[in-house]
C-alpha cells in the first residue's frame, strides 16, 4: 500500500468540513422549522379560545342586559378551568341611542393575547338581536 499524499488529505479534510457544515446548517433549519410551528399551533389554539369566548359573551350579553342599564359593565363569572388559564371576559355597555337599542365591546383576553368585539343590539319583541358585530385584535 502506497501511503496517501498529502493533496488527498486536505482534500479528504475540506469536504469533512463542508458536510458537517451542510448538517449543521440543515438542523438549525429543521429546528428553526420546528419552534415556529409550536409557536404558531399555540397561537391558534389561543386564537380560537378567544373567539369562543367572544361568543360566550355575546350570548351573556343578549340574556342578561337589563332594560334600563346605562353605560357601564356586565358581570361575568368564568369557570374555574378558564380563570387558572388566565382568561378574562369584559362585557361593556358602550353606548345606548335608545332603550332597545345598544352598542356593547366584548373582550377577551389570555395571558398572552387579546381580542374585542363591538356588538350592536336592538331588541325586538323581548329578545335583544345582534345587528351587527366588529372584530379586533
């Protein structure tokens, strides 16, 4: 066997370092990948909590807005499940043109995230109907 010369070698040590620098490379990119999507998946989790939450109030607000109330906030009792989470839900009477009819902000938030609504009620027969519902962030 001839020895190999010294050519082959460095050779032999510049493609070494180029695939491991391809792997390295690769992973972070995989990595990167990876975290983004647990990020992402988290959000729209959180994202479709809230919005659940909104309906909830809507439909809190719909049942238990008294005739007569001013401006001013709606109680809400959330389960003891969503309060450890750190949800919260925020019903406010914005504005009222007239006794049967009402503009309302809903929010919901978690930890990390929030996201209102403004309804506009008005009540027909004894019922009060959502007319019109405006979401943001």
């Amino acid at each position: 066997m001839t020895p190999a010369c010294p050519r082959q070698k460095g050779l032999a040590m510049v493609t070494a370092i180029f695939l491991v620098s391809l792997v390295t490379m690769t992973l972070t990119v995989l990595i990167a990948g990876v975290v983004g999507e647990a990020r992402r998946t988290q959000m729209l989790s959180e994202d479709a909590q809230l919005r659940q939450l909104l309906l909830a109030g809507t439909e809190i607000a719909r049942s238990q807005l008294p005739a007569e109330a001013q401006t001013g906030q709606l109680p809400v009792t959330l389960p003891n499940s969503l309060r450890q989470a750190g949800a919260a839900l925020t019903i406010t009477i914005q504005s009222r043109q007239s006794p049967d009819d009402v503009q309302i902000e809903i929010e919901a938030s978690l930890p990390r995230h929030r996201m209102t609504d403004r309804i506009h009620l008005t009540r027909a027969t004894a019922e009060w109907q959502v007319v019109s519902s405006a979401l943001g962030d």
